[in-house]
C-alpha cells in the first residue's frame, strides 16, 4: 500500500505543480498574451474584458483636458528584476504624486516596456515607460511615456547602472534620481479608459499617454532586452467603442 500511496502523492503533487505552470503568465510560449485568459480563473477579464489596454491611438475627440501636474520630490527606493520587467518601486510613504480630477494621486511604481505597447496611428515606439498611481478610493491611474531610439537619457543611466540582472532580485536606488527628467516638459495627453496591461488585467484604469516622447540610445535599450531576454509588451486590444480624448 505504502508503494500505491508513494505513486497518488507524486500524482497529486505533479497535479498541483502543472497547474501552477499554468497559471504562470509570460510574453513567450504556452503563457504568451493570447492564452493569458485561459491559464487561470483571475485572468479571465484578458479575454472577455471590453476595455483593454493597450490601444492604438487613432481617431480622437477633443475636450477641455485640465492640464496633467506632477510632483515628483521623493524618487524611488527599490529597483526589482520580476522577470517580467524592470519595475522602480516607491516608499509607502512618498510624496511622489499628480493631481488629476480634482485629486491626489501617489505614485506606487513605475516600468518598462520595449517596444512600447500603446501605439500611435499604428506606430511603435522603442520603449514604454508606465508610471502606476492610486488615489485613496485605490482606482488607478497609469501616466504612460513614449521613448523614441536617439540621444541617451541621463536619468535612465542611474537606474540602468544598478539594474538587477537576475530575476526576484532587488537593488536600492541612491537618492539622486531626478523623476521629472523622466518626463517630457511637454505634458499635453490623450486620455482614455482601460485596464492594467498584465495580469489579471483588471479594468477601470485610466491611462495618460503623454504625446511627447523622450530618447534612449540603443546602448540603453540593448541593456533592457538583454536583461528581459525578450520583449514585454502586450499586443494592441480592441477600442470597442471607447472613445480617446485629448
């Protein structure tokens, strides 16, 4: 009985081992996007959601958008390798925020992504870097910046100097990082409303993609996607009737 035992606790435990394989998304293979709904019940607005990010900006509407402030003092604390990407993380506590509707809203992390996964009339960017924010009800809003292949950005080499190499690892940020370097000077938006990007792909997330891009020289993005190993963008989703302002 004992032998019979040994085999029902190695099946049981090779069930519980698959399914969390499956449940593992990526950007490659079996957990690649088209299969993210699929791999677990919590992903399930992946595939049936109606207001997925990210979007192609194509046909706008204009509107009287009040202008995008940001108060970025602080920078961030921890730079983290998730092995999805390259994730700068702030301290609970920070003063780093935008106001937006009459709101606060704090600044909880910012990414990247290369290429870009917002699109402009079909066109990709180099790299995408999205700036996470949440207000005290915990509603969302994702500041987005579009990065064109040029000139070096400066303030990227700070972060890129101790990017962590191995994935779950974590490195501390030296204070000198100036965040509104990271930004254009330019911070005319559209507008529009989606969903976080990754997994579980929860909606209700309101997205400022900045239409002035910055530079990062190849050398930069070359360090991104060779740590990545590689890209991690999401493809386009579709507007289903969502209209995108400016």
């Amino acid at each position: 009985m004992k032998h019979v035992y040994g085999k029902a606790a190695l099946l049981a435990l090779s069930m519980v081992s698959a399914s969390a394989i499956a449940s593992h998304w990526s950007y490659q293979g079996e957990g690649a996007p088209e299969h993210w709904g699929e791999l677990d019940e919590a992903y399930k607005t992946c595939k049936s959601g109606m207001n997925q990010s990210p979007i192609n900006i194509d046909s706008t509407a204009k509107a009287h958008l009040s202008p995008l402030e940001t108060h970025y003092i602080d920078g961030p604390v921890t730079l983290t390798n998730n092995g999805h990407t390259i994730q700068a993380v702030e301290k609970a506590d920070t003063r780093d925020s935008i106001t937006l509707d009459n709101q606060t809203w704090a600044l909880q992390q910012f990414h990247f992504h290369a290429p870009s996964e917002n699109t402009v009339h079909g066109k990709s960017y180099a790299m995408e870097m999205h700036l996470v924010h949440k207000n005290e009800k915990g509603e969302l809003v994702v500041v987005a910046v579009m990065f064109d292949k040029g000139a070096a950005n400066a303030e990227l080499d700070k972060l890129w100097g101790v990017m962590p190499g191995q994935v779950d690892q974590n490195v501390s940020i030296k204070p000198n990082l100036d965040m509104n370097q990271l930004l254009p000077k330019d911070k005319t938006y559209w507008r529009f409303s989606g969903s976080l990007t990754t997994p579980p792909c929860s909606e209700g997330v309101t997205w400022i993609v900045l239409k002035h891009p910055l530079t990062v020289s190849a050398e930069q993005l070359g360090k991104f996607t060779h740590t990545m190993h590689h890209d991690n963008n999401r493809p386009v989703q579709p507007l289903h009737g969502r209209v995108i302002v400016e």
